[in-house]
C-alpha cells in the first residue's frame, strides 16, 4: 500500500510552548489529509480534514485556534499545538488519501508529551 | 451521523484457531468498510476493505464479509498466529458524512501460542 510518514514519533515538549508535527505522502499526491487524536486503549477520534490549499475542517470541540492545521501541498500537512498543556498529551495520526472514493492510509503516530 | 458498533472488545483465541470480529453500522448510505490493524505504538495499518456492491472479499488468511439489509460486517481470521495479536479496528465511511471514516471503538485480540 501507499506510504505515509509521519514525524517526529515521539516528542517531549513544555508547557506553554508550540510542537509541529508533520505527515507526509512519500509515493503518491493526497488530495486530503485527517489529522485524528488517540487516547490509550480508545478509539480514534477525528480532529479536523484538511484538503490542500484550503483551510481544514475542524470536528465539532476540536479547537481551530490550538490545533494548527496545513495543507499546502499535495504531500505534506502540518499540526502545530500551540500553547502546549499536559492534557494535550495524546497520541496524534495522521492519514491521507489521493481521491474522496478511495483507501486512506495512515501514518506511524505521534506521541506528543506535554511535561 | 453513522454510528459503528464493534464487538467484542477483547478476543483470545489458541494459535490456528480461528477469530471473528463484528461490527454494525447505522447508516445506510455508507458504501466503504476498512479494517485496520495496530500494533502497541504504532499507526493503524489497513488489512482489507470491502465496499458496498460486494458480499465477500478474501486476502490469504483474512476475509471480510457485508451484510448490507443486516448492515453489519465482519473480519475472519483463520489459521492465527501470534503476530497476529493486536488491536482491529473497523470503520465506515458514507458520501453524506462527507467521506469521512467512523471507526468502532476497536477489538483487543490475543493469540495464544
């Protein structure tokens, strides 16, 4: 299957200050990217849909203002939290897909921890 | 919205028995069903999708089949082995939920060697 990379796996970062973490598609265009938020033995929980060149979709709750997303090529989005608490601390995925009708394929993760 | 409803929550089975996992949907426009596999740490990685105009679908050792009038469907295992112990999660993904996949809370499954 398609190859999406995520990075960095795991960050350690402070409270008050901003992360960025990005997903990339290595071997194809995604005209779409889902950013999703893990909680340990949860399910996975729709942050917001990015669509490049455009400015993403956030879910209901999900703060646009904390919660950075873009999308500005067809390969890479970004997500900055900013501000950073210990309650942000979660395990962040991403996925993309080239086309509304076809798989979506997921990234490695990132285990955010806000200290 | 679609709903997904995934049972059970945990599964153990004996290597080379067989597993089943099953999930219902709410929604009947929902035309796209993945599953996904994750291991401890790591992203979901897609095993098999099956999509609405198809009953049954089969890749070596995994098979999902669909029952659209029950609206449920489910992943089989067969011959498991210890590599095959993870987490499943199955999804569904409906035109009027804007193409977005709904997943079901996920089945832990261990296979005892």
């Amino acid at each position: 299957g398609a190859v999406v990379s995520q990075h960095p796996s795991r960050v350690i970062c402070k409270s008050g200050t901003s992360v960025k973490i990005e997903c990339r598609s290595l071997d194809f265009q995604a005209t779409t990217m889902f950013w999703y938020r893990q909680f340990p033995k949860q399910s996975l929980m729709l942050m917001a849909t990015s669509n490049e060149g455009s400015k993403a979709t956030y879910e209901q709750g999900v703060e646009k203002d904390k919660f950075l997303i873009n999308h500005a090529s067809l390969t890479l989005s970004t997500l900055t939290v900013t501000s950073a608490h210990p309650e942000d601390s979660s395990f962040y995925i991403c996925s993309a897909r080239m086309q509304p009708n076809t798989e979506a394929f997921f990234g490695q993760g990132t285990r955010l921890t806000v200290v | 919205g679609e709903n997904v409803e995934q049972h059970p929550s945990t599964l153990s089975v004996q290597e080379g028995d067989s597993a089943v996992i099953k999930c219902t949907y709410s929604d009947s426009a929902s035309n796209y069903f993945p599953w996904y596999k994750q291991e401890l740490g790591k992203g979901p990685q897609l095993i098999i999708d099956i999509r609405s105009n198809v009953g049954e679908k089969k890749d070596q050792r995994i098979a999902v089949t669909l029952n659209k009038t029950a609206k449920h469907f489910s992943l089989h295992i067969t011959e498991t082995q210890p590599e095959d112990s993870a987490v499943y999660f199955c999804a569904a993904r409906s035109v009027e939920y804007g193409n977005k996949l709904v997943f079901g809370a996920g089945t832990i499954l261990r296979v005892k060697s």
